[in-house]
C-alpha cells in the first residue's frame, strides 16, 4: 500500500466523492497570457473550454482553472480581472462530469467561484490570506494547501532551508490543522509541497524522494512537478519539450506517495499510470 493512503476515507471534492484508491489525474487549464507552460495558448474563454474538454476526454479527473499566472517572476492581476478570466470557463465545464478546481490566493475569488461550481481551491498560499479559510468553512468545496517560500514574484531568488522536508513537513501540517479548527473536515484537504515555489532543485528532489514522508501525515498529496524548471534543469529541454520528464517526474510521484498528480499532458501520463496499475494488479 503506497505510504499514508487511507483507503476507506474518499476524498469529498465538492459535489463529488473520488476514491483515492488508484492515483488522480489534475488536468491544468491556464486562462492567462503568460503561463510558462503553455506561453498563454488558452487564454481565451472559448479556447480554455475546449482544451478542458480534450483533457476529460484524455482521462483528467480533476480540471485545475487558474486566472493569474503563479510562475517565477510573475506579478499579480487584481481580483475583477482574475474572475472575468476564469468564471466562463468555469460556469461552461460545470456539466462536464469531474470536479472543476479553481487556482487563486484571493478570498473574494475563491467566493464567486464556490458560488459557480467550483468543487475545489487550489491555493499556492496556503489559505493565509485574511478571510481565506472562512470562505472555504462556509462551503462545501475541497482545498489543496500548498508551500510556497516567499512570493511567485520573488520565490526562486534565494530559496533556503535547513532541512526542507521537515519544514514543509511542518508548514502543510499547521496549515491543514488551522483548516480543521474552523470545522473543514479531514476529508476536504489535500497537501501539495510546492514544487518550484521558492525550491532549488536540490529541494525539489528531496520533496520528491521524500514524498512518503508528507504523505505520512495523514492527509492526500498532491505534485505538481509537470513541465517545471527542475525538469528543463535536469534534461536541458525547453518548456514544450519536457514531456517525457513530466510523465517519468508523475510517474515517480505516485511510487513515492502522491494520489493527485497535477498536469498538462493529461493523456500520456493517464497511460503511464495505467501501466503502473498493471503492474501492481498482477499476480
């Protein structure tokens, strides 16, 4: 049984109740003129709905909608430009048959998005937010509790740590806790270490070797690791041509513990985890 998974407790994303007994496939949606992943390729309504459609019919079982870029180095977009970027694509894959996530740091936002359909917030700021927390105890929806050192604006300059899996260890573990103070059950919450969030690539490999040790806090974990800087550092590819590093890099997630897995190229690393599937059904 891969480290911290509890079987016998699903993961209540909102309107859905997902079993986390095979790992979960999040397919990112960048509704932004500078993502890093996709260099603003869906940053138009119509464009953002039909590639989450392609990536449900790759076999996501999360959509992941954002509307401010969180790359290294990005500012910050205000709360009114944020929302009229992401609620039509939301309020149009709300039918879509799997829980719709939304990627803000924004109290307000996360409230208009519950308010449309969201079954999830995916928060790069852990909540921290003033009036974060309330909105999510006010609602139904799921929260993914994410470290990040500094700020996306400032994060990659000098990252440091003394021992950097206990510290975000330590981190997503007060956060979940401050989450459950308020009434948001267990079941509700998922941890992401923040890989590339104020990490040198040195940290980011001992997150992702040490992933079991996160999961053994008894919450689900969530990576994020596809198309990253660490992978271009690691293979010397450019951002588009890391493919292969971001499936090998989910790949290795799930092995080391995570459930989610948080990705662009939903359809080859849905068949990167059926294999692995296979592999543990046998015989």
């Amino acid at each position: 049984m891969p480290p911290g998974l509890h079987p016998e407790r699903p993961f209540q994303c909102g309107r859905f109740r997902l079993s986390l007994g095979k790992p979960l496939i999040m397919g990112v949606i960048n509704v932004t003129p500078d993502s890093f992943s996709d260099g603003g390729a869906h940053a138009q309504s119509a464009a953002a709905i039909e590639h989450g459609l392609k990536l449900v019919v790759e076999g996501a079982d999360i959509l992941d909608i954002g509307g401010e870029s969180t790359r290294p180095g990005s500012l910050p977009v205000d709360a009114a430009e944020e929302l009229a970027r992401i609620l039509p694509v939301l309020e149009a894959l709300t039918q879509v048959g799997v829980p719709l996530s939304v990627d803000t740091t924004k109290p307000e936002v996360m409230r208009q998005a519950v308010a449309a359909g969201a079954d999830m917030i995916n928060d790069v700021a852990a909540f921290r937010v003033p009036g974060a927390l309330d909105v999510m105890a006010d609602s139904a929806a799921a929260l993914c509790i994410m470290h990040m050192q500094g700020e996306p604006r400032t994060m990659q300059s000098n990252p440091h740590y003394d021992d950097v899996v206990a510290e975000v260890a330590g981190f997503l573990q007060d956060r979940a806790h401050a989450a459950e103070a308020l009434g948001i059950v267990k079941e509700r919450i998922v941890l992401d270490p923040g890989f590339g969030f104020g990490k040198t690539l040195g940290h980011n490999l001992l997150l992702l070797k040490n992933l079991g040790r996160l999961a053994d806090l008894g919450w689900p974990v969530l990576a994020g690791l596809s198309r990253k800087s660490m992978l271009g550092a690691i293979t010397g590819r450019d951002v588009q041509d890391r493919v292969h590093a971001s499936v090998a890099a989910a790949l290795l997630a799930v092995v080391n513990g995570a459930r989610i897995v948080r990705v662009h190229d939903v359809g080859a690393t849905r068949d990167a985890l059926d294999v692995l599937d296979a592999l543990n059904g046998c015989s």
